[in-house]
C-alpha cells in the first residue's frame, strides 16, 4: 500500500504539482529517496527520521521508499521535509490516508521537529487552490499563504501540532492575513533645492513609467531626485502586488508574511554579476531585475557596471521578462521595472566643470560614458544634465512642491493611461503598434515637428517610438486629448542630453 501526499518544485515563479510516494516493503531496513532530488532534498531522509525520533516514533524495520514525481523533474530546496513526513506518517498508519492524500505541504523540519519558515508559500498557496488541495506550511509561512483566500491554509509550529490536528486531538486555527501598508519614508521632493528642470522630468517619468538616465558631477543630487521617485509612484494595484509578492516569496523576501503594495525600488552595487541582474545561481532564483518588477531598478554610477551586465538590460526593457536558460529547463521571470540610472560625466566626475576639468577632455567622458551601448542609451526615454546647485538656492529656502502634491498628478495621469489601454496599471510606457498610432499620433503641427526632429537627431524607430510615448505622458499631465506640437518639443528636449550623451 502505498501513502501520498503532495509538495511542488519551483520554476520560477510557476509551483509545480509533485506527488510524494512513501512504500514500506519487506526486505533489508533502510530508507532510501529517489525522483531526481538535489543534495538539500536528499539529506530530508536524516531531518525527517530526527524529527520522529524527537516524537518518540520508531520506524519500521523495514525497507522504506519515497519517490518524488515526476521523477524527470528536478527537485531542489528543503521545503520536501514536510511533504515526506506527511506520506510516511500515513504509510505507518499514523496519519489518515485520505486526509494526508489532499495536503499540499512544504516546510523545513528541524532535528526536534519545529517546522521552519522556507520560501514560496504564496505560489505553492495558488497551486494548492488550482488543484483543490489544503496547503499545510509551517506558522510563520501562514500569513503569506493565506492571503491568496482560495484554499484552506492550515498552518502548524510542528510536526507534533500536525500530527494532532489531522488526528482530531487539537485542530489548528486558520492563519490571519496581514497585508503591510507601507509609507514611504524616503526623501521628500519639498526637500530637493533647486532642480525645478530636474523635478519635472522626474514627474514626467512616473506618470508615463519611463525610463531616465541622470549625468552630472558628483554631489549635485542624482541619487537623492532618484531616491525621491517612489514617493511619486501610486501603490500597486491588487494584481500587480500578487504578481510582485509572488517573485519576492521565491525569493524568500517577504517581510512578516505580508503583501505589500508599495513598488519595489531595487539599487544593486556596481560589483553586481550577470547571474544576481538576470537571475541564476543555485535554483535559477530571480535577479534584481524581476525583483523590481513593478517598481524602479535603480543604477547608481551606471558606468561602473561592467558592460556584460549593462548590455543584459536591454531584451527585458523591451520584452519585460527574463528567461533563465538551464541546461534542463528554461524559467521565466516577469521584470516589468522602470530603470532609473545616474552617472557622473567622466571618471574623475568634474568634466563640465571648468575649474576643475581635466586634460583629457572630451576623450575622458566619451570613453568614461563610452561603457553604455548605443542599442541601451536608445531604450532610455529621459536624458538629463543634472548641474551644480548655486550656492544662493542651496542656502535660500525656496518654495518646492511635496511629493504628495505632485504624486497625485501622477496618479491621475496613470488613471487616464490605464482606462485608455483597457488594463489596470498599464501605462504610456507600453504604447506599441495601432495603440501608439491611435493614441500617441500628433497632429499636423506636430507630425510637421517630428519630422524635423527625426532627421535633425537621428532618430530610430525605437527613438522615434519612445519620444511619442514621452510627448502623450506630457499630454496627459496637461490634460490634452492630444499629442500637439509643444509636446513633442518638451518631449526633444528630453532626449538629447549636452556633452558627451548628445
């Protein structure tokens, strides 16, 4: 007789249905795991029989067999502990079959059978609501689990508390969900002295998602405008903040079991690989990219990165998803992020700056900002020369509008967008074929204006493509119908940066 319970296996965000088979047969005693299982899996043999022991249960003196299938998929993570329990306990006629054969479980057991937190609840919680099965976690996964409302969640502090929950001697209750509301306590834009060109740009990109890239000496404030953006961006909606909380939870970064909708504003240090951009690594695990999925990839020094990396930017920018190729499997992780990045003109920072220029410009900065691909600069919507504060506004309070002012124009300007496309959150941003010629098409004036420019800058047609989308966000902030000609020269003046990113 053979007992079952079931576990996933993750690919990418995606929680696959594995079937946990436990067999006690005649023979030589032993305990043996077989279903392409990964080291982490493997050592769950020695795990579960510490965790029985710590209940004073023996096992047979019989030969022991689980099987984990589809044995061709490749089963990595400590999550299985829970699941082998499950079926073993069954198969010695601990546990009720019928009631263990519909649990979808995952949890890490210690040596004195606590079950440990592990990551992935909130997908393993959806794939237990598609096949119609109760999700069992371990307590601190509850919260997250439980949030997805379409199964019953039973969440256990032990193999013991499970144990007597499925045989009716203490029933489990039902976690609570605990959705984080957080505020956000960056920098205030009220906070920002001078920079009113800076300022608008910054506007601009949130409301229509658009991607900018910052260049300036050093100190003269690009990552404190960058820092500011997500005060500006309006909260996730509830679809995005389950797309987003699900690749978090692979991830194992969900905070106190919660969901949050606030956009995620990711900054990896320029020593950052390709494999922790993209995703990779032990279990293909996802990469800052799909991490600010939603929200704002922030690169700071942009040039810094070593351009391998930088040059991995550009199919997701366009696609908004990344696939991890392994050798075995191709996983997919959405990465719809704004990419929001600074540099400084040269390496030494001060080549626009006259007093302290040095001898080898402009050679410096074009080899210095030389390190962005042409093809990367052209996915990038907004270009600004961010100059030194005069001494005079940086000592002189000056009237500044707060973030909650012009956060509330952004979202407004989003609302147009996402009635206009038909789907929540979607923004100017994703305006691509008859949607951009509807909606983005200037008039007379303007087409006159486009032409000019598009001879004048050299445009391509991604260029070309990307200022449309910049002049209907401005459009949409001035609450135009619209694309007319002052739009798209606002929108020009945008593109072209001076100095070395002209």
């Amino acid at each position: 007789m053979i007992a079952t319970a079931y576990s996933v296996a993750f690919e990418g965000v995606e929680a696959r249905l594995v079937e946990v088979q436990c067999a006690i047969q005649g023979g030589a005693a032993g305990f043996s795991l077989v279903g392409m299982a990964d080291k982490a899996v493997s050592e769950s043999r020695e795990r579960v029989r510490a965790a029985l022991n710590a209940m004073s249960i023996a096992l047979p003196n019989r030969r022991i067999t689980i099987n984990l299938a589809p044995a061709d998929l490749p089963k990595e993570g400590s999550h299985f502990d829970l699941a082998i329990a499950m079926a073993l306990l069954a198969a010695i006629n601990i546990l009720p079959r019928d009631e263990v054969s519909r649990v979808l479980a995952l949890g890490e057991l210690s040596l004195d059978g606590r079950l440990l937190p592990v990551a992935g609840a909130l997908p393993a919680a959806m794939a237990a609501a598609e096949e119609d099965c109760v999700l069992l976690c371990p307590q601190a996964s509850g919260a997250e689990a439980a949030w997805v409302g379409a199964t019953e969640v039973i969440a256990a502090g032990s193999l013991a508390e499970v144990v007597r929950h499925f045989t009716g001697q203490a029933i489990l209750p039902p976690p609570q969900t605990n959705e984080i509301i957080e505020n956000f306590t960056g920098p205030d834009l009220s906070s920002v002295r001078g920079h009113e060109r800076a300022k608008r740009v910054l506007e601009i990109a949130a409301a229509g998602r658009h991607n900018l890239l910052m260049t300036g000496p050093p100190g003269t404030g690009k990552s404190l405008l960058a820092a500011c953006l997500p005060g500006l961006l309006p909260s996730m909606s509830a679809s995005e903040a389950l797309e987003t909380s699900m690749i978090h939870s692979v991830a194992g970064l969900l905070d106190q079991g919660g969901i949050s909708r606030s956009r995620p504003f990711r900054s990896p240090h320029q020593t950052a690989s390709k494999a922790a951009m993209t995703g990779g690594g032990k279990g293909a695990k996802p990469g800052e990219m799909s991490l600010a999925h939603n929200g704002v990839l922030f690169l700071d020094e942009m040039p810094e990165f070593h351009s391998d990396v930088l040059d991995t930017l550009r199919q997701p920018l366009e696609s908004g998803e990344i696939i991890v190729s392994r050798a075995n499997a191709h996983i997919r992780y959405p990465c719809r992020f704004q990419l929001i990045a600074a540099a400084n003109p040269c390496r030494c920072g001060y080549m626009t700056d006259p007093a302290r220029a040095c001898a080898r410009v402009p050679k410096c900065g074009t080899d210095y900002l030389g390190r962005i691909s042409g093809p990367l600069l052209d996915r990038i919507d907004l270009r600004l020369e961010v100059s030194a504060i005069p001494f005079d506004d940086l000592v002189t309070p000056g009237a500044s509008e707060p973030s909650a002012r012009v956060a509330a124009r952004v979202r407004a300007a989003r609302q147009v967008q996402s009635a206009r496309l038909g789907i929540e959150g979607r923004t100017n941003a994703d305006l691509t074929g008859d949607a951009l010629e509807k909606f983005a098409a200037p008039d007379e004036e303007g087409r006159a204006l486009a032409a000019l420019l598009a001879e004048r800058m050299g445009l391509t047609a991604r260029g070309y493509h990307r200022l449309l989308r910049v002049a209907r966000t401005i459009a949409d902030l001035e609450g135009c119908d619209g694309v007319h000609r002052n739009h798209l020269a606002e929108a020009a003046s945008y593109r072209v940066s001076p100095g070395s990113l002209g």
